[in-house]
C-alpha cells in the first residue's frame, strides 16, 4: 500500500520516475516475500522428524537455506536502495518535502547498497563497512524522519503547472 500511496502522491513531480520507485519497493517487498521460503524450510528441516536425514544432513542443508535467506537481503537492499534514491530526487522536485531529508534519503540509500556489495564481495572490508555504518544511520535519520513528516505533514501538493491544468 505504501509504494501506491507514495507513487500518487509524487506523481505529478515525475511520473515516470514514481512509477520507477514504485516498482523498485514492490520488488523489495517480492523479494522478502521469497525469502519466506528458505526461512520456512530452516523450520520443517529442523522440526520434521520423519525427514530421512541423518543431524549432519540437516544441519549441512539448513546451514545453505540460511545462505539463500541472506543473499535474498542483499537482494532486497539494493532495490530498496534504488527506491530511496529514486524517492529523494521526487521529494526534492516536490518542494514540499524539506530539501535535508530529500537529500538523505538519496545519499543514505546508497548504504543499503554498499552493505550488500560489502556482504557479498568484501565481507572483511573494515573501509566498506565503516562507509555503510555512516550512510546506513544518515538513511535511518531520514526514514523516521520522513515517516514523522508524513504523519504530521502528509501532503504533497502538485506543481502549479498542474493544478492549474487539473
């Protein structure tokens, strides 16, 4: 519901760019969706005593269904990132978003991107994980406090090109 409501409420700000972020959570969301099933059977391998395998096998199996659960965040990141990037520039044009949260959510979005670069190229790269920490808290500032705005502002009027036109 939330990649719809931001997608009509910054629609007029960029319509194609909207329907890019729209598009960009929901495949998050799909995703993390998936990332239920792997999740689901670390539990059957674990709880389903008739299961024809030795402790070793289980364990061998649940250690790569584990694996597949956080290649699936690495995954969810970086759409999530491209979304927070695509909404910063949308919060911007809006005008009514204030300019610093606009420019932390696309700058601090882009730690959810070097968090899955570092995880899946360089998991010892103290450079990358020190980068990721600074935009990733940067990122967390700007999503609550976009939530708040939402909550207590909420409204994101269109250009004036376009009321004039509605």
């Amino acid at each position: 519901m939330l990649a719809v409501m931001l997608f009509a409420m910054f629609r007029p700000h960029g319509a194609v760019l909207a329907m890019a972020a729209m598009v960009a959570r929901l495949m998050m969301a799909a995703v993390m969706a998936a990332m239920l099933l792997p999740q689901a059977a670390i539990l059957a391998v674990a709880m389903d005593p008739p299961l024809a395998m030795d402790v070793a096998a289980r364990a061998d199996l649940a250690w790569v269904l584990g694996r597949m659960d956080e290649a699936g965040v690495w995954l969810w990141q970086v759409f999530f990132a491209l979304h927070l990037w695509l909404l910063g520039v949308l919060a911007w044009r809006s005008r009514a978003v204030p300019p610093l949260l606009s420019v932390m959510l696309a700058v601090g979005g882009t730690g959810y991107l070097v968090d899955s670069i570092r995880a899946f190229a360089a998991p010892e790269s103290a450079v990358l994980g020190a980068v990721g920490g600074v935009l990733l808290a940067i990122v967390t500032l700007a999503e609550i406090g976009f939530a708040l705005w939402l909550l207590v502002r909420g409204r994101v009027t269109p250009p004036a090109r376009m009321a004039a036109s509605a």
